[in-house]
C-alpha cells in the first residue's frame, strides 16, 4: 500500500502537491505555529500573573532590556494603531487573510526552512490575534549623554521576524534560489 492510500485509509488528507490546502509539509508547519502560539500566551499569562508585571511597573532584566506592560492596539511593532472597534476589526480581518495566504504558501512548499518560517509567522500571527495586548521587552541603551529606546515587543513579533528573516534565507541563498549567472 502507498504512503498516499495509506493516508486516506485513515482518513489523512493527502500529503500531494496538488493539494491546495495541505502540502507534504503542512504538519510540521502546524506543530511550529501552535507551539509558537502556546508558548507565546502562556509567557504573556505568567508575566501577567506569575511576575504580577501590572504591579511591578518596569522590571530591568539587564542595563539594557526590560520587561513593561504596554497595550498594543495596532499589529507587530504597534504598526498602524486603531483605537475603534472597526479600525481593531479591520485589522484583525487583515491578520486572518494573511493567515490563509501563508497557509496556502505552506501547502505548496517542499522546503523545511520555508515550512518552518512559515509556521514562525502563522503562529505569531495567531498569537497576537489571540488576545490585543503586547506584553513586551523594551530594548534600551542608557549613558550619560545618550538614551536609545527600540521597539516593544512580545514572542509571537520575534517569532514573526525570525519566520520572515528564515523565508529571506530561503530566498536568497537556499537551494532554489535564482543563482548569478556564469560568465
């Protein structure tokens, strides 16, 4: 028996390339995004009631990383903030397209580094989608003349970047990458 009649004996989708919803790598980019997910929320709850953030104000980790509590009401970064209900809504309609596009990206995949982005991003996109908060880590330099402050941010946006950083990888100098001609 094929793998493939295998799969459909019990009742598997097919792990084809045909499939436009599911590829031979779809799994494996499911189990990175719900874990990115999970590990993403329960780090956010144990800030939130493990640490009692909300109470300690700002927590210095390092002389340049802290720990505050910030509400993000816009995407990764608090890129484009909405105060509404609509504005929220709209964005939460554009992370759930995002969503289905890399899913559909992820079906037609065979690479492991891209599948592994890809579940990056998705499941940081979920993450963040999951609640509206950004429970984040402030990066800052501080001298006596100098104050650099970096952007906020939680696990599912470093989960987001990294994914985005590994499709560039993928992109650029994987082995399907478009290679410089010979001369």
């Amino acid at each position: 028996m094929t793998a493939v009649a295998e799969e459909r004996s019990l009742g598997m989708p097919s792990q084809s390339r045909g499939s436009f919803l599911w590829g031979p790598l779809t799994r494996f980019a499911l189990a990175i995004a719900v874990a990115t997910a999970v590990v993403d929320q329960a780090a956010k709850l144990w800030l939130l009631f493990g640490l009692d953030l909300p109470a300690r104000g700002i927590v210095r980790l390092t002389p340049f990383l802290d720990l505050v509590l910030t509400w993000n009401t816009g995407i990764s970064y608090g890129l484009f903030p909405q105060d509404g209900p609509l504005g929220q809504a709209a964005l939460l309609a554009l992370k759930a397209i995002a969503v289905i596009l890399l899913w559909i990206w992820l079906a037609r995949t065979s690479s492991r580094l891209a599948a592994l982005s890809l579940g990056l991003i998705i499941g940081g996109a979920i993450g963040n989608a999951i609640d509206r908060f950004a429970y984040g880590v402030l990066f800052h330099i501080t001298t006596a003349n100098f104050t650099f402050n970096w952007y906020v941010f939680n696990l599912a946006d470093v989960a987001i970047v990294a994914g985005v950083i590994g499709l560039l990888v993928e992109t650029l100098i994987g082995p399907g990458a478009a290679k410089a001609p010979r001369s």
